[in-house]
C-alpha cells in the first residue's frame, strides 16, 4: 500500500530528472571545455552546445587585442616620479588576497575616469579640468598617495594594441595633460 499523499512521486521524480539534466549538463560543459577545440568544432553538436550554452571561460589570453592604460606621474621635490604601475599592483595583490575587491574597485575607477575624460573635447583643457570626473580623478590620484606636495600630475592615456603577425605592440595616444592639482577644484561641490 502507498503511504505518500498524491502528486508526491511525481515532484520526486521530476526533482530527479531536474537533477540528471543539471549534471549531464554539467557533464557536458566540462567535456566541451576540456576537449581540443579541432575535436569540438568537428562535430556540429558539440560545436553549437559549446557556443551557446557554455557560460565561459569569459576570455581566451590569445584574443585579447587590446587594454586601455593610464599612466600617473607626480612631479615632487623638482623631480618626475617613475610611471605609476597601480593598476598591476592592484591587481597582482588581488590575486594574493581575492578579499580585497577594493583593489578592483579602484582599477575600474580609473578606467570609468579615463573613459569620460577622452569622451570631452581633447583641446580644450579648462573643459576637462571643471568636469566631474577629471576632479574626481585628481582627488583620487591625491588622495592615493597622501602627498600634498605634489606640483604637478602628469596623466597619459593610451590603447596597447597587440600585433599577432609581428608578436609585438603599437601604442595609441589617446590624451595627455599636465597640470598643477592645486588649480583643480575639489570634486564634489
């Protein structure tokens, strides 16, 4: 005799077969991921399921054509600083301490700054200085290395394009200011 209230066995065993897919699906990813590409894209199956339902890997090394860099130099005690490297450091101590997402936080800061400062009018630097971001920029580049001293910050922003056919790199300029952060006004009114 049956014990369980009805409709019961049915959840269970759609629960099963919910389970089963999830790990044939599973299962597959792996395979498709794992497996060289020659033999996935051999089969037309294979090829479709690794296309549209594998989520990831998000990026190949051997795809990425280019990489937006800002450059940072600070001019204190009548000499240039070396170029900045904060985005590396940030990121390599990441690596070592993944709860440290602070350190992104400030890679993509950055990157957003640098974004909309090459989106205004290039020549015309008093427009870029009052914008919100630049200021924002400033008071971040100050604020990261503590130094009131600073004379003047040197920002260069470029495009690394990698050249697969010669193995090497070409740099694109995309602005460059120098300026005395002191002249800039703060970034929040």
């Amino acid at each position: 005799m049956n014990n369980h209230p009805p409709g019961l066995s049915f959840k269970k065993n759609l629960g099963i077969a919910a389970c089963v897919l999830i790990l044939i699906h599973i299962l597959s990813c792996v395979l498709v991921i794992v497996l060289p590409r020659r033999i996935v894209h051999a089969n037309f199956l294979t090829s479709t399921y690794r296309s549209l339902m594998v989520v990831g890997p998000f990026f190949y090394e051997s795809r990425i054509k280019s990489s937006s860099h800002l450059d940072i130099k600070l001019y204190t005690n009548e000499r240039w600083s070396s170029v900045n490297e904060t985005r590396i450091e940030n990121f390599t101590k990441y690596k070592r301490m993944p709860w440290r997402y602070d350190l992104l936080r400030k890679n993509d800061f950055e990157e957003y700054a640098a974004y909309h400062i090459r989106s205004l009018r290039k020549k015309d630097f008093e427009n870029v200085k009052r914008s919100k971001v630049f200021r924002e920029l400033n008071q971040f580049i100050i604020g990261q290395h503590g130094d009131s001293n600073v004379d003047s910050v040197w920002l260069c922003h470029f495009i690394k394009v990698y050249l697969p056919q010669s193995d090497s790199f070409r740099y694109d300029t995309i602005f460059t200011y120098s300026y005395s952060p002191h002249e800039v006004g703060p970034a929040k009114r």
